[in-house]
C-alpha cells in the first residue's frame, strides 16, 4: 500500500513534475499527495509533502505568468496550443485544460450568492473549457462574430472565446459580482473586445449578436422567453446558437433551427444551431 513517505520520496527523486508544460503531471501529484496527507502522523514528511506542492504551486504559477503575457501580445491561441485538441468531448466533468484555464484567468472568485435562485434560474457552474473550443471551432466562430453568453457567470467563455478566436466577445450575468470579477480579469489580460453586463438574459440586448451561447443558464418560462427573444433576431439575420447540457432539448425542437449534429439534442456536449429564418 502506497505511503505518505513512499510517494514523497518518489516525487523528491522525479524530474518531470519541473518542466513548465507538465501541468497535468503535477495537478495529478499535488492531488495525490494532498490525499496522502490526510491522517499522516510523521510531521517531518508532512512538511516534506506540503513543500513539494508548493514548489508545483510556484512552478505552474510562473508559467501561468508566462501564458498571461502571451496573451496581452495577442498571441493567447499559441499559448493554449497544447489543449486545443479536444477531439470529440463530452460530459460535464473538469480536466486539465480548466486548472490551466483557471489559473490564467485568476479569477477573484466572490462569494456565492446568499438569496435563493429565482425559479427557473440554475445554480452556477463553468463550462467544461474543452466544450469552449469545441463550440468556437464546430459553430466556426471567427474575428467578425460577435458572440453573447446568456447566463455568463464568471466570464469563462467570452474570455477564452475572444483569446482563440478574436471575436467580439459579451457576456450577460445576474450577479454584479461575478461580473466585477470577470471584468477585472478581462481588462487584466487586455481584453478590450470582451465586455460583461449585469442583467437578466430575457432584458438583454441580443441585436449586436449572432452568435449565442447557453450552458442550461435558466429552465422553464426563462429559458422560454430568451429562445423567443433569440427567434426574434433569427427572423432579422443569420444567427447561430451554441448549447450545452440540458436545455440543448429545447432548442432542438425549435422549428426554425437546424442542426448538422448527429444527435442534436444530445445534453452531454456541445451542439450548434443556424436558424432557418433569417429573411424570411
């Protein structure tokens, strides 16, 4: 059975974790350890254990440092190159790509709201970063898009939607304080063309968009009245509609939508809508 002692001379002796581009070998030990600790009695490998992650700490942060630079110079796509493969994703689980995307953000991240969601509204999480690139490379998302996250959150999507593809990039968010947070992390990285609103998705100003994008943000008559408010801009201009998880459903059985997914209301990945009303 693997010890606290055993691994933490495994790791003392391993070079690998000490490449900057090994953030996944080192998120993997740095859990690992962390796990290892738990009802350890031998302080000395303890203290051992706790300055192995914070040496992996100090690792991924200089190289987070080196890919928020990289970003201000426009060159954020090449720093994200190595995650960029995402294949054929699905699930809602977290990898790899979302610590290395958390870290760069560095979001303050505020405390969670106190008052209870108003029916219809879904408690908050961020998309699965691996979907991002799959939705801003299947729905060909380009410089003269300009793309609206309904229910935004924290940012997550505009940020690294704008970073990848240099797209117009906004988002809409209820709470004033996920979008303090996302602002301050977007005028960090010098985002200039990611914006963030405080609002409610049905009250939003959807004609500077055409492209739009929800991660099951809200159910019910919410999500009702925003598809018909999305309508509404379909039968204006070409618009493309980017979803994931369970309000996918909804939007496949619009009839003013289609879709070239094979399942497209599939709630376990990214599916992509082109409205069929666009002049008519």
């Amino acid at each position: 059975m693997e010890t606290l002692a055993t691994f933490v001379e495994l790791i003392e002796a391993e070079a690998a974790w000490r490449d900057p581009a090994a953030f996944r070998w080192r998120a993997e030990a740095a859990d690992r350890l962390e796990l290892l600790m738990l009802g350890a009695r031998d302080a000395a490998v303890v203290a051992r254990a706790v300055a192995l992650v914070d040496a992996m700490q100090a690792v991924d942060a200089s190289g987070f440092d080196t890919m928020r630079d990289a970003i201000r110079r426009g060159e954020g796509r090449q720093a994200f190159a190595p995650w960029l493969d995402v294949g054929f994703p699905s699930g809602q689980h977290y990898d790899v790509f979302d610590h290395v995307l958390a870290g760069v953000l560095a979001l303050e991240e505020p405390d969670a709201p106190h008052a209870a969601l108003p029916f219809g509204m879904v408690f908050y999480q961020p998309s699965p970063a691996r979907h991002i690139v799959d939705g801003a490379t299947r729905a060909r998302i380009g410089p003269d898009d300009v793309v609206l996250d309904l229910g935004a959150g924290l940012g997550h999507v505009p940020m690294l939607v704008n970073v990848l593809t240099g797209a117009r990039t906004m988002g809409i968010e209820r709470e004033a304080a996920y979008v303090e947070s996302a602002r301050a992390a977007a005028a960090r990285l010098g985002l200039r063309d990611v914006s963030m609103a405080v609002g409610d998705a049905r009250d939003a100003d959807l004609s500077h968009a055409n492209v739009f994008y929800l991660f099951t943000p809200f159910t019910g008559p919410i999500l009702r009245d925003v598809v018909a408010n999305i309508e509404r801009e379909a039968r204006r201009r070409d618009i493309r509609v980017v979803t994931l998880g369970p309000c996918t459903r909804t939007f496949a059985r619009m009839p003013w939508l289609r879709s070239g997914d094979a399942d497209p209301s599939a709630d376990d990945r990214i599916v992509v809508f082109h409205a069929r009303l666009a002049g008519g």
